[in-house]
C-alpha cells in the first residue's frame, strides 16, 4: 500500500492543507501567533526559518504527551517553537532551555519571551550549540534539533556520548527530509526560487545523519514524513 506524505503536495496545496489543519484544531495560544506574526514582518524570507503554525500545533501535542521536565531547544530563531514548548508545559512548569547564536535572532526571541514568559522558565543561551551542549548540566526528556544542519551529527553524538538524554527522553529532529531532497535530486518543486544549492547541500548532510542515526546501536529511531521531516530519537 503506498504511503499517504503530504511531501507530494504542491505549495497551493500546502497552504490549502494548512489552513484547512488550523481552522480545524484549537486556537493556537495568542503568545505563539503573534510572535509568528512579527517575525513573519520583521524577518522577510527568513521567517520560513521558524516553525509553522500547524507544526506549533503538533510540538504542543508532543510536549504535552510527553510531560518533559526539562526541555532543551537548539536553534531558537525568534522563539516560535520555544513558545511551543513553554505553553505545552504550563502545568508541569518545565524548565526550558534554549541556543542561539545570532544576536539579532536572539534578541527578537528575548523580546518574545519578556512579554509572555513567566517564572523564568525559558533560559537562553547566546552561543554556539557545541559550546551549549559542553556548558549544560544534567538531562533533558525532550531536546528538539533546529540548528546549522552540518552541525546536527555533532550534536547528537554529544547528546549522547554525554548522556543528556533522560531513559525517557526523546530527541526530535527537524528538516530531516529538506523537501525530499534526501532521497534524491528529483524532489525540486518545492524548494525555494535560487536555493537549490544549498538545500542540496543540506539534504547531502542530512542524509548522513540520518544513516547514522539508524546504524546507531544505542537509539531507536523512527523518521517520518511530517512537515520537512522529523526524525524521532530514543534510547534503545
Ligand atoms: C531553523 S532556525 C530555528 C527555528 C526555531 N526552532 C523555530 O522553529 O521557530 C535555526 C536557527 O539556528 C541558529 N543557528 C544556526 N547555527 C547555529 C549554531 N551553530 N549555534 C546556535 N544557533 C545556530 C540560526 O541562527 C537560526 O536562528
């Protein structure tokens, strides 16, 4: 039976689907969808950087799931998808902890977070992730990779050497896919005018990580066609 990925869709199609998806779930929390909204005006083209609203709506429900106690984010932007994980954690008051390294991104996030979080719960690092990663003590039930994609083997193989994951916890990985482009050079239509380049780049770094991550004898692992792919981690 062939496999239902909503990657095959065109871009009109993705935009009918998702809003189709949001019109039909909860109202997303207002800290999620203004912070969306200004970096969606303040960022230009980048703002396809942050997580969309129908993922926000997807990171919720796993977060919610999973009740994690501490949370570690790498890659924040402007804090879209570490507003996610703040709302999901209301009630179990999760510590949340987030990386970026650009001043600018890093800022806006701040400025996110000053209106909407409370309790000092989001803590974010300004720095590199390796740097983030050597620094941080302790473990986390959810760590959520965003970052530099040439970077993503590093960090997990950190995270794990290290530890920082909980017995329970769950690693997720984001852009695991890079439009399908992991598979093969065939997989084009939707990736943005003049950036073929270096999304090929990406899926070349991407594809490794992925094959290290399923010959890894440590972790199980499930990717999934969701959104530009999420790869799920856990402990074996
Ligand atoms: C895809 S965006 C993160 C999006 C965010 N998680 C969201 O869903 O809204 C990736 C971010 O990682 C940051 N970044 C890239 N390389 C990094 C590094 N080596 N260390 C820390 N941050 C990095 C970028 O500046 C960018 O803001």
């Amino acid at each position: 039976m062939a496999d239902k990925c909503i990657l095959s869709s065109t871009p009109d199609e993705i935009t009918k689907l998702g809003a189709y998806c949001l019109s039909n779930s909860t109202p997303l929390p207002a800290s999620i969808r203004d912070v969306a909204a200004t970096t969606a005006s303040e960022t230009g083209s980048k703002s396809m950087m942050a997580c969309s609203l129908v993922q926000c709506h997807w990171l919720m429900t796993t977060t919610e799931m999973l009740r994690p106690k501490r949370v570690l984010e790498l890659g924040t932007f402007t804090g879209v998808s570490t507003l996610a994980f703040y709302e999901a954690t209301r009630d179990s008051l999760a510590e949340i902890i987030t990386v970026e390294l650009d001043k600018e991104y890093a800022s806006m996030a701040e400025r996110g977070f000053g209106k909407y979080v409370s309790g000092g719960r989001v803590e974010l690092l300004r720095m590199c992730c390796a740097d983030a990663l050597r620094l941080v003590k302790g473990q986390f039930d959810l760590i959520y990779i965003d970052a530099d994609k040439g970077g993503y083997a590093g960090y997990l193989r950190d995270i794990l050497d290290r530890r920082l994951l909980s017995s329970r916890g769950v690693v997720l990985v984001d852009n695991a896919l890079i439009f399908g482009l992991v598979v093969d050079d065939s997989f084009t239509s939707n990736v943005p005018a003049g950036r073929l380049e270096s999304f090929q780049e990406s899926a070349a770094q991407l594809r490794k990580f992925n094959e290290f991550v399923a010959s890894d004898s440590r972790i199980t692992c499930s990717l999934l066609p969701a959104f530009d792919g999420v790869m799920c981690i856990r402990w074996r």
